[in-house]
C-alpha cells in the first residue's frame, strides 16, 4: 500500500486540484491513498474562510471515502474557534489530523491549547516548514518552523504526534535535519519537488526509516521517483510508504 499523507484538493478545484482529477491521479500513479487539506497561505486566515475550505475538505473525503482522507486546517490565534473546528472536523466528521501553516511557528504558547487538544484526540499535526537558505524566503515566510523549533516543542509534549512537512521543499533541508535529530517524537515527510540524490537515504541514516513518511505535496512524479531512486530495503520502503503513517492513525484515541 501506498499512502501520500501530505496532498491537497477541494471538492470543486477553487483550492489545488478538484477530488476527482485528485483521484485520477492516483490511479494514474498507482497510489492507494491522499491525505488532503486546503490551508490558508495568504494572511491570518479568518474563522469563516477556514470553516469553508475545511467544508471543501470535507465533501470530498465524503465522495472518496476510500482513497481520499482530511486533514483539518485551523488557525490557532482563533482560540475558541479552533477548538470548535478541531471538534467539528476531526470527532464529527472523522478527519484524521490537523493541518497548520506558518501564521505561527510550531513553538508559539498560542499552538499549545491546540497541540494538547490534539494529544487528546490522539491525532497528528501536519506543520507547514523548512530551512529558509535566501533573504527573499526568509522575508516572505517570516514565521516557518524550522527543526530546532520542532526539538523546541517536541520537549515540551512527548506526546505530541508532529509531522514536519516537505523535507525536499524548505530550503536548506540538510540544516532542517540537524534541528530534527534532537526530536526523536517528530515525524518527517518526504515530499517537495527537490530531488536532490542522497536526501532520502541521508534522512534514514538521521533519524531512522520509523521516523519517515511519504509525500509528494502535489509533486507526485518527484514524490515516487526519488523513493524508488532511493537505496532503501523492501522493508524500508513498506514503512515508509504506508506502515509508519499506518501507525500514526491507529494512535486515534476516538
């Protein structure tokens, strides 16, 4: 099985690709499952405008029960809002993490309400991240979580099931490792559209294949064919495909 636990789509297209063109795709590319959220990239992202996009998310796991599961995007400076959204989306109508974007880096005190709620839930946070490597970057998305900020939060709650996202999509990927090996609770994905050679092995031998999961981030060509460049076991490549995210979802706590 094969499970891209990092994807996005809406119901109708206004946010990436429709469900249905998601799902061609994965047949196309011979992928089993989509993990899919909708975030907010732009600004501080209001209640109404995070309910919608969650709404889009929502219908279109509904249409593809089978291959296509949600994640929930909320914004955290809305405190009683996200809780409500976590318990709408992730207890109602059964998606299986949160999905969050750099409005705030992973190890802001305002996070904390939402990572503790996720803890409870038995749920896993998907955060937007990298190693901004120009000024440009670093000017644009001023809040990104770098690894040292996962370490940072990682302490803090053990517990906490955190996925860092696109180690092939962040800048400076081989600094954004040195901050995650003092993380050993934190999850790491494969996706982003650099394919630089060595990247996945270089990540086995940091922070272990249990660690890894795959992605692609709507980089689905990339996505396989640095894995299936990749020297990796059949073993390996079994946990990272599916087994280690497998494991994440039997963790749910409802």
């Amino acid at each position: 099985m094969i499970i891209d636990c990092h994807g996005h789509c809406t119901i109708d297209g206004s946010y990436s690709l429709t469900a249905d063109d998601t799902v061609r795709s994965l047949d196309l590319y011979g992928v089993d499952k989509i993990c899919c959220s909708a975030p907010i990239t732009s600004g501080d992202g209001t209640p109404e405008l995070v309910r919608h996009r969650n709404d889009l998310i929502i219908a279109s796991v509904e249409k593809y029960p089978d291959r296509i599961m949600g994640m929930c995007f909320v914004n955290p400076g809305f405190f009683q809002e996200t809780q409500d959204e976590v318990t709408r989306c992730v207890v109602d109508h059964g998606l299986v993490g949160v999905k969050l974007y750099n409005q705030y880096r992973i190890n802001e005190p305002v996070q904390f309400p939402l990572i503790e709620r996720c803890i409870e839930l038995g749920v896993p946070i998907l955060m937007h991240a990298g190693y901004p490597a120009s000024p440009e970057m670093r000017e644009s998305q001023p809040r990104i979580s770098t690894g040292a900020h996962f370490a940072d939060v990682a302490k803090r709650y053990p517990d906490a099931m955190l996925i860092c996202a696109h180690i092939g999509g962040g800048g400076d990927w081989e600094r954004q490792l040195k901050g995650l090996r003092e993380a050993p609770s934190v999850y790491l994905d494969t996706s982003g559209s650099v394919i630089d050679a060595g990247m996945i092995e270089r990540c086995v031998r940091e922070l272990g294949i249990d660690r890894l999961l795959f992605a692609c981030d709507g980089s689905m060509a990339r996505g396989l064919g640095k894995i299936a460049d990749a020297d990796l076991t059949d073993e390996q490549r079994t946990k990272l495909y599916s087994e280690n995210f497998l494991r994440i979802l039997a963790r749910r706590k409802i």
